[in-house]
C-alpha cells in the first residue's frame, strides 16, 4: 500500500496521520469543465470561503456548463462572490470549451508535462491550478506542486525547518518519494487543514472565555 510505503520512507507521513488522522481527507475535484472552473475560483481563498462560493454557483445554476455559466451575468457572478478578474477568466475558460477551442478530453490523454503545458496555456490558468487538477480531478499518482503555500509550509513544519522551503529544496526532498507524490501532498494537506482547524477551535474557545 502506498501510504505505508510513504510512511517507511519518511517519519513525517507518520506524523501526518497522527495530526490528521487516520482517514485522509477526500482532496477530490469534478474533472472538465466544472473542476477547472471550481479550481479558478479556489485561487487565493481559503478552502472554507471557496466552497461557500461554489455552493451559492451551484444553487444559481445547478449543473454548470459552459452556456450556463456564458448566460449569467456579471451581477450574478459578482453575487457569488467572484471577483471581477476571475469572472473574466470564467467566461473566457466557458467560451473557450464551448466553441470547441478546448478539447478536455484531449488533455486527459496526455501525460503530465503535456497536459500542464496545455492548461496554462489558457488565461487564469497557472501551473499550481494544472497541477492540482492533474491529482485532484485526474488522479494522477505523481504530482508534486511545491508553488502551493499550504505544501511549502507543512513540509516546513513536519521537517522542523527553520524557514519555508524553497522550490528546489521541496523538489529534493520529495524525489524519494516518486511515484506516489500525489499522496505525498495529499498528506501534507491532511496534516495543514488539521492544524488550521485545530487553531481555529482554540481561538474559538478563547474568543468565548472573554468576559
């Protein structure tokens, strides 16, 4: 199995699921165009924030499409809660699939390189937003996005560095663990979001005990 083969190489996945917990958090995402939409607008908002978001996008539209998404405008979008940027960067993703410049299922065929090379092609696409969808939409095994602040401080933590890593330093720690990098970040993830929570209750509580 992949995640003790992850924890026999490195004693942080151990340390990952003690923080964590046994049962890895599901990181999955839709694959076409409502995953690529769904990661655009996930861009620079906290996970809580960006499920909001898609939830109040869901409930205007209930199947998001590329014409359902053409169809809406602006003020919907701006309700949602999209900023102006990123809902220039959702019609310009829905027109793009919608007059067939886009093939997705084209890029599912390619290998990983390929597939990220195509995705940042398009506007509001960026390697970290290709990469995520590669492991979470996809499921590619082999992904590693050290661009990703969450992977960058986590791995900072479980290593007790004294300062962020760099890319290159992440890249470096990480080769032992190919082929299963996927998992590797999931994690990391795993272990973040369990400490992000776990502050989050104990500012609670103080916030509660404050006469």
């Amino acid at each position: 199995m992949s995640v003790d083969h992850l924890t026999s190489l490195d004693p942080i996945f151990a340390e990952s699921l003690r923080v964590g917990g046994a049962e890895i958090r599901d990181f999955t995402r839709p694959d076409g165009f409502p995953g690529l939409l769904r990661l655009i607008i996930e861009q620079q908002l906290s996970t809580k924030v960006a499920v909001a978001l898609w939830e109040k996008l869901l409930g205007m539209v209930g199947t998001v499409t590329p014409d359902a998404i053409l169809a809406l405008p602006d003020e919907d979008l701006r309700a949602c809660g999209l900023s102006r940027q990123k809902i220039g960067y959702a019609r310009g993703l829905a027109q793009t699939v919608a007059d067939g410049r886009l093939d997705i299922t084209a890029i599912h065929g390619m290998d990983d390189e390929e597939a990220i090379a195509a995705l940042v092609a398009l506007k509001g696409i960026g390697r970290w937003t290709a990469e995520v969808y590669l492991m979470m939409a996809l499921g590619r095994p082999d992904i590693w996005p050290v661009g990703d602040l969450a992977i960058q401080l986590g791995v900072q933590r479980l290593k007790g560095w004294a300062e962020k890593p760099t890319q290159a330093q992440l890249l470096a720690v990480a080769e032992p663990w190919r082929p299963h990098r996927s998992l590797a970040a999931k994690l990391v993830w795993h272990h973040y979001v369990a400490l992000q929570e776990q502050a989050a209750r104990k500012q609670a509580i103080r916030a509660r005990k404050k006469p």
